[in-house]
C-alpha cells in the first residue's frame, strides 16, 4: 500500500513536469500593454524541444529553447497567442496588446515669469554636478555640470527651470532642484579676480584663477586650445575697456587634451593631464592609468537576454578579461566593480578621477525597445562625448568590427555620465546587442569575451602610441 502510494506519488512528479511546458517570456513584461509602434517583438525561453508558435505561427528556437519573434500588430486591440507543445501536452499564453494611434500630447507650455526690472536674485548650488543646460527641458543641451557654491543670478523661471542672468553664445537654464531657494537681495556682490597662478606636479598641468566666489564658468575646446569663460568677472582689455566676463585661452602642443575644471574653496582651477613620456612601443601601456567599467550591476540588470542572462554579467566577464589583459601589457588598472554590486555612476566617475586615470573605458551591451526589430539591429558601437575622445573611439569601434566580424555600427557623440567627463578620455562600448539571437549567442562564449578583451587592449595600445609625445 505504502509502496503503490509513493509509487503513485513519484509518477504525479514526473507527469506534472511533463505536462507544464513552461514559457517563460522576458520581453515585454506585462501581459497588456499599450504601444504606438507597428510591431512588438516577443523574446522569452520555452522547455528544450519544444515546438512552439506564435498566433499559430510556427516559431524557430535558437539553441533549441529560446525565441525572438516580432509580431506585427493591427491598430486597437490585438490578441497575441503563446503555444509550447512537448510530448502532446501544450502550455498557452495571451498577450493583449492595444496599438495606439501615435497622437501628440497636447503639452502645456510654462508661462516665463521675469524678474521685476532692479531685482537681483540670488541663489546658490547646493548639489555637485548641477547641470546648466541650453534650454528649461530636461532634452535640452548641456552646458555645463557645475560644483557646489557656485553664486547665481537669476533672470526668471519657466517651469521648474530658472533662467541665469549671464549672457554667453546660449541661453543658461537650471533645475530648481540644483540650487537654494532665490532670494531678493539689494545688490550684487561682483565676483572679483584676484590672481593667476601656474603649477604643475608629476601627473597635471594646473591654472589656478583666485576669485572672490566661484562663479559659472564654460570650456570649449578646439583642436589644440580650450577656450574658458568666467561668466561676470569683470576684467578689462588691453585699452583699459571694462568687459563682463573672464576669458581666457589655454594653447597646448597636442591634440589630445584631458582636462577638468573645478572649484577649491573660492578659487578655479583648471588642470590638464600631462601626455605619457618615454612610450617604449613595444610596451605603450606600461604605466598607464586605465578605468575599466562593467555597466550596471546589482539590482541594476541592464539588457535582459531571451534566456535571462543579464547585460550586467556579460558586461563584468568582458572587463574581467580586459582587466587581465591590460595588467599584463603593464598598466595600472582601475575598475568600478569586479564582482555582482551596485556602483552609483557619479560614483564611478569620481573612481577614475580619484586614481588619476588617463583613460577611461565603460563596456556595455546593447538593448531594444519593443517595437524595433531584432533581426535587424546589430553590430558594434562606441559612444564618446568630448573631442578628446574621439580618436580613441574611432580605433575601439574599427578594430572591434574587424576583429569580431561585426556590423559596424561606427561612433557616436551621446552625452552619457560616463562619456561627458573630459578626464579621463572617456568611451562607452556597446559591444554588441543582447537581443539579436545570433549575438546573445557569441555574447555568452568565453572566447567571443576574451576576443572582445583582446582586441580594446590592441585599441588602446595603437592609442597610446599615437598619442605619445
Ligand atoms: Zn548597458
């Protein structure tokens, strides 16, 4: 009795994992969804050998278990049918997808209230980092990412953006969040120079300009000069004429510059990385100071591939390489993380700073939203943001596409965290996409990670060599 009650027991086990062909379906992540799009792609994973459709349609699985299928949908309401069949048993899934017609939302514009006319408003920034951007939108321009202190006036507030009152070749705009609340005050305290210094240690060339109070600044760099604003310190030109702001122009040998800018007490200060001395080209990276980030991390998945693999693994298995490979051409390697953990991306920037890298490299994978196509988006990328950057963009992406035999999707100015720093020289690697079948595959392979280390050392390496005094 006992026996032919386990017996009974141990076949209900083996029958019920029979019977559930499960699908497991990563994207999209609700069951009902509302899109404007004319397609949406379906990824997800079933048993291994199954036979599995979509609306009836018989669907490939890749490695015999996990699909990426776009359907096309009808405007209204669409009903979109998983099948997984396994031995006779089926498992059923219904997706209610709603295509909208796209209709633009009527988006109210804010009213631009300005300042009484003799009113001085005054405020401060209270959070590092405080962007100034072109425009009151968040999509707008940056101009620049201001320290904390820096002293404001205030023109007027649209939205939740104030208006500074310096005149530059923009417009300058903040976020309220960024600053103390504006008050009234009955005059402007004038920011004043006071002096100029030059210095420099093994690592930095620095200027340090003495001010009265930080104040807005802005940089912009040509080929071998930056040219910096201090916005409303007044100086006076060769003829004795008063002008409003401070400028001036840093000229420099080279075409690759690092630099940043930033405040000590009351005082700017603008330093530049010195370039490598003494490259032995048989060795360039000896030396070198290099950044090396895995892409998000902990709770933070990144792309999700068709059969859960997460971006954030994939992306610490290649730097894991990266970071042996460039340890072992000599250079003295940094990382955000090595392991599974959350690193802040402000975090992350102040790491490269912090240990002086000349380089910085951030590797990621690359996703999709719904409604494009994954058979159709692929190939490799590589993100940078200032000038300085680009020729070490240029030669990751070129090499990354040969070496690996990817679509060349070339280089791209994004003005990413961990692309707008102009020190280090930053990039941002989109080595390939977790969502096209064929590359979530060769993602997954050591050997396809170990090619992908590989050929970023050789990029640097060639950069090194050229950039080398
Ligand atoms: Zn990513």
């Amino acid at each position: 009795m006992i026996k032919k009650f386990i017996l009974t027991i141990f076949s209900i086990i083996i029958s019920t994992n029979i019977v559930n062909a499960k699908i497991d379906v990563v994207y999209p992540t609700s069951k009902e969804l509302k899109v404007t799009s004319s397609s949406v792609y379906f990824s997800g994973n079933t048993d291994y050998g199954s036979k599995f459709y979509i609306n009836d349609e018989a669907v490939k699985l890749w490695n015999n278990n996990f699909f990426v299928h776009v359907v096309p949908l009808n405007f209204g309401e669409n009903k979109i049918k998983l099948t997984s069949v396994k031995n006779g048993k089926k498992e059923e899934l219904i997706y209610t997808i709603d295509r909208n017609k796209y209709v633009k939302r009527q988006q109210s514009v804010p009213l631009y209230e300005q300042k009484n006319q003799g009113d001085v408003i005054y405020t401060k920034v209270i959070k590092t980092n405080a962007t100034v951007r072109e425009n009151p939108t968040k999509f707008s321009n940056r101009v620049v990412d201001l320290p904390l202190n820096v002293i404001l006036y205030l023109e007027g507030k649209k939205g939740e953006y104030y208006k500074i009152e310096e005149k530059g070749p923009t417009q300058y705009w903040i976020h309220e969040s960024n600053i103390k609340e504006p008050v009234k005050i009955s005059n402007k305290i004038k920011a004043k120079f006071l002096n100029q210094k030059f210095y420099s240690d093994d690592k930095y060339e620095y200027c340090k300009i003495y001010l009265s109070h930080p104040v807005l600044f802005q940089t912009k760099q040509n080929e071998n000069t930056i040219e910096l604003t201090l916005f409303g310190v007044e100086t006076k030109d060769a003829e004795g004429n008063v002008l409003p702001n401070y400028k001036y122009k840093f000229v420099f040998n080279d075409s690759v510059i690092a630099y940043d800018c930033y405040y000590e007490d009351n005082n700017f200060i603008f330093r530049k990385t010195k370039l490598p001395l003494n490259v032995d080209v048989n060795y360039p990276l000896k030396d070198i100071k290099i950044f090396v980030d895995a892409g998000h991390g902990g709770s933070e998945k990144g792309a999700v591939g068709p059969t859960r693999v997460n971006e954030k693994d994939i992306n610490l298995s290649i730097v894991n390489y990266l970071v042996q490979y460039l340890k072992s051409a000599g250079a003295d390697v940094i990382t955000s993380r090595t392991d599974d953990c959350k690193v802040g991306l402000y975090d992350r920037v102040d790491i490269a700073k912090k240990n002086d890298a000349l380089i910085s490299i951030s590797i990621h994978n690359n996703s999709l939203a719904l409604g494009r196509n994954p058979y159709l988006n692929n190939g490799t990328e590589v993100h940078y943001y200032n000038k300085n950057a680009k020729l070490l963009a240029e030669i990751i992406n070129k090499n990354l596409a040969l070496d690996l035999n990817l679509k060349d999707n070339g280089i791209h100015k994004s003005s990413f965290v961990m692309t707008r720093q102009s020190l280090p020289i930053s990039v941002l690697v989109e080595v390939a996409y977790m969502i096209n079948p064929e590359e979530y595959i060769l993602l997954q392979n050591p050997q396809f990670q170990k090619n992908v280390a590989k050929s970023i050392k050789k990029s640097i390496e060639k950069y090194i060599i050229m950039i080398k005094k």
